[in-house]
C-alpha cells in the first residue's frame, strides 16, 4: 500500500497566482490540496482557464465551506502550523505521511485562534517555519509551500 499523501491546507487563500502555483506543487508532488474559503478569488473553470491552470483537472483538489466544515471532513490525525512567527524551523519537525500542513492567508497568515487549538491539540511544537534574514518578513506563500512540501519528502514523508 502506498503511503499517504501529504496535505496541504491553503485557509483563505487571497491570490489566485498563488493558489494556481501551489496546485501545481500540489500535483507534481502527489499531494492532497485543501483550499478552506473564504477566499479571496473565483474558482470556477473559466477563471481557471483564464488564468492559465489548465492542469487543473490533475490536482487532487478538495474545497471546504469553513474551517469547521474541514475539521469535520478531514479529521487530521497530525496537523503543523506553518507561520512567519515560529521559532523553530520546518527541518527539524518529524514530518510523516498523511500529515497536513495548514497555511495561512496572504495577507495575515494562520489566525491566532487556529494556532492556539493547533497548539492545545498537538503542542506548541505544530508550529513550524521557514527562517528568513531581515529585512524579509516572510516568504511569499506559493513559494513557502512548495519549500515545506519538498522537505516532508526529503525525509520521507511522501511516496
């Protein structure tokens, strides 16, 4: 049996440029994408098709009304905070198959409401990051994602 996928959890993502490269990431690298709305975009076939996601249809893809209504889907068995504000940096989590990775919106990451449950639920240590020098504040999320998926599947947690 293979293992299972990696998830990746886009919560109200802002930018479709960015949602559209993350998708890619997502089927290149045989993960499962989650896009929890409200979002800040248009996902119908024709606004996919106009801004180029013709590959679309190879994305594992699953939409959710709310972060309620995914909790209730998805159940996750081991979920990590990615955020700008972690102290500690994504290569030393133990990172496994079927984990979800749960990114924030553009503009104002993962709410502090959803990081305090994370962290009651699997300890402070769920949140991860990637480090930046200043003057960066943080890494531009298409980016950020596809640098966390490539390393769960440098330490194997993907197929």
């Amino acid at each position: 049996m293979p293992p299972a996928p990696i998830h990746i959890v886009l919560l109200s993502p802002e930018i479709p440029n960015n949602t559209g490269t993350i998708g890619r990431t997502a089927a290149a690298a045989g993960c499962v994408l989650h896009i929890v709305h409200p979002i800040g975009f248009e996902m119908s076939e024709k606004a996919r098709r106009r801004a180029g996601l013709d590959y679309w249809d190879s994305v594992d893809c699953r939409e959710h009304v709310d972060w309620e209504a995914f909790l209730v889907t998805e159940r996750p068995g081991r979920l990590w905070v990615l955020t700008a504000r972690a102290a500690r940096p994504v290569w030393e989590a133990d990172l496994r198959p079927g984990d979800y990775l749960l990114f924030g919106c553009e503009t104002g990451g993962v709410p502090e409401a959803v990081q305090a449950w994370a962290a009651d639920r699997w300890g402070p240590e769920c949140r991860i990051g990637l480090p930046v020098k200043p003057p960066a504040r943080s890494l531009n999320l298409a980016c950020a994602v596809t640098a966390v998926v490539y390393e769960a599947i440098r330490q194997g947690a993907a197929g």
